[in-house]
C-alpha cells in the first residue's frame, strides 16, 4: 500500500461543509504532489461525488478518483473535530477522511488500497486512536499496519 507521509495530513480541518472539505484536501494534496492544481483534484473529487458519496458512515469517509497523468497513488489524512455532514449512509457526520488519488493506469492498485484503507477505518479501535492521536508518524503507523 502507498505510504501515507506527514506532509500529507490535516489534523485539524477548517471545513465546515463538504465542498470545503473537498477543497481543503485537494489543496493538501496538490502541494504534496506538487504537479496539479487544487482546482484540478477537487474537480476529480467532485464528479467522483457526483457518482455517489464518498461518506462510509462510522464518522468515515474516503474521497477518491483517478488522475491521469499522476504517477503514484497518493493517500492524504484529514481530521475535523467538528464533523462535516458528507451525505454518510448513516447520516453522521465525517471526521476522519481518507483522500485516494490515483493514475487512471493503475485500477487494480487502486482497487487493492482503496480496500485496505477501508479494511482498516472499518475497525473502532483504529477509528478512535485516528481521532485521539496527536502524533503524525502515529497516524502514519495505523496505516502502514
């Protein structure tokens, strides 16, 4: 699974609705991969949207879309203490937020790490240690696991 790096984590997002969200890890995002714009990956998270959301419940989402051109699939962390309404199955709010950029060309790649990020927010305990952890590199470790 790509590596989730520090310089690609929110721990405290400023977002308040979900198109903010989107935007503030876009924003993230483009500066750790430093080759497209916010506004290029938050419209590649927008149509994603579009199709369905995003929200898994359990205070879990996973923004996620293909880019052609990247190189790499890119994972970035986010955490909202408040909570941002993501249209979650549940109808919870988000706090936690996983953000999968991946090149078109890589679908199985993509597939397989789209699975074991939700394998891993799909366990409470993970879930509460993301949201309790005031460490970069402990966050970094929960999915490297």
């Amino acid at each position: 699974m790509p590596r989730l790096r520090p310089d690609a984590m929110l721990l405290d997002m400023k977002a308040a609705t979900k198109e903010a969200a989107l935007r503030e890890l876009a924003g993230v995002a483009a500066t750790v991969c430093g080759r497209f714009t916010e506004a290029a990956l938050f419209n590649v998270l927008l149509e994603r949207e579009a199709v369905g959301s995003t929200g898994l419940g359990h205070g879990v989402a996973i923004p996620h879309g293909k880019v052609e051109g990247l190189d790499e699939i890119l994972l970035c962390f986010g955490r909202s203490r408040a909570g941002i309404d993501f249209n979650a199955i549940d109808n919870r709010p988000a706090h936690l937020f996983v953000l999968l950029l991946s090149p078109a060309a890589k679908a199985g790649e993509y597939l397989q790490t789209l699975a074991m990020v939700s394998r891993i927010l799909k366990q409470p305990g993970n879930r509460q240690r993301l949201l309790d952890s005031t460490s970069r590199d402990e966050i970094a470790a929960i999915f490297a696991a």
